[in-house]
C-alpha cells in the first residue's frame, strides 16, 4: 500500500522514520498524560517503525510499554528505536495481527491499549475485529485510546483528508477511513463507552472504556 510515508528514511542502526509519526506525537502524548495512569503496562498495536514506542515509553516511565505490530519486517525498526531510547520499560516488539479474532485471551488485564493511525487503512470487519479484541483485552478501569482521521456523517473534513481517503479506496475498495458514528455503534454494542476528543490536522483521539 502506497501512503504519504512510504519510502521513509532509514538510520544506520535499522530505525525508520515516519514524518507523520513525529507530527503527532506531541499531541498524542498529552493525550497519554491526561488519560493513562501513572502505573501500569500499555499494549501498542500496529506500532509501525517504532518511533511512538520509543518516545512514549520515555516520557511514560511508570508504564510497561509493549509494542506489537502484525508485520514481521517492522521489527528490525521497532527494536532498533527501543534500543535507540535505552528505556528499560520498553519491552522488546512482538508479532500480533490486531485484526485476527481471538488475541485478547494472550493479552488479558492491559490498562491501556493504543491504536495509532490503523482503522483507516483495515477494511470495516477487521476494524471489528480491533474494536472488539481491543476492549476484551482491557482491565476493568483500562482505556482503549484510538487515533486517526474519521468520516462524520459520512463525510471527510478538509481537502486533505478527502483526497487521501479517495486515494485509499483508489488502492483498495475495502479501507478508507471509518464513519465516527459506525464506530461509536460498534462500541456500544460491545457494552462499552466512547469519549471523542479533536486531535490537530482534523484527527480525533476516542477514548472508549468499559
């Protein structure tokens, strides 16, 4: 799949860099702050080159951070920005399909669960699959913290997010970003609560908990 980081620079020691993943870290991380407690253990899925993990075990150092990823290849880069950070809360990346039913019952009791940037690029009964393993992974007080651009009322917001979205479906019908209004349905199906709060560059971060 062709997306605006693709073909991202390469250090020396293995760690990629995502422009896009330094731009919104920032934000994220205040994100982090406000929501996660000051203890605990993180499950990252789709942690793409690791650059997140790196900063945000950092900044975050109560908070066992465990970064997974379902592409075998991103490993190099995730362990080598782990290495990079020297930060012994960051756990070493691991294999996990966030897509595939049933992976919550290897990843019970998680206080927090992160998804960055992947509903858009999953088709609709993958991203089921995420929402719904996601919150079976939590802790009864634990949050499901998901970030990325979304459709309201089936509509983009900007010129940016429509062209992007229209060059998605242009590679696969099936992906292109998620109605916020289908999302909140699936999370109240599941029994559980949503929270959406404006993230920068028209993203939303939506905190959903049980």
């Amino acid at each position: 799949m062709k997306l605006p980081d693709s073909g991202a620079p390469v250090t020396p020691d293995g760690r990629r860099h995502a422009p896009s993943a330094a731009r919104n870290a920032g934000p994220i991380l205040q994100l982090l702050q406000a929501e996660l407690p000051a203890q605990g253990q993180v499950l990252e899925l789709a942690a793409g080159t690791g650059q997140h993990a790196a900063e945000f075990a950092a900044a975050l150092p109560g908070l066992v951070w465990q970064p997974t990823d379902a592409d075998p290849d991103n490993m190099v880069s995730i362990r080598a920005w782990a290495d990079f950070s020297g930060c012994d809360t960051l756990r070493p990346p691991l294999v996990l399909d966030a897509a595939r039913p049933g992976w919550a019952q290897a990843w019970p009791g998680q206080d927090a669960v992160l998804v960055v940037n992947l509903l858009h690029l999953i088709p609709v009964p993958a991203a089921k699959v995420v929402l719904c393993e996601g919150i079976a992974a939590l802790a009864p007080v634990g949050k499901l913290l998901i970030y990325g651009p979304f459709l309201r009322d089936g509509r983009t917001t900007s010129d940016g997010d429509a062209a992007f979205h229209a060059s998605l479906q242009a590679q696969d019908p099936g992906i292109g970003y998620k109605d916020l209004g289908w999302v909140a349905a699936q999370v109240h199906a599941l029994g559980a609560q949503m929270r959406v709060q404006p993230m920068p560059a028209n993203n939303l971060a939506l905190v959903i908990f049980k």
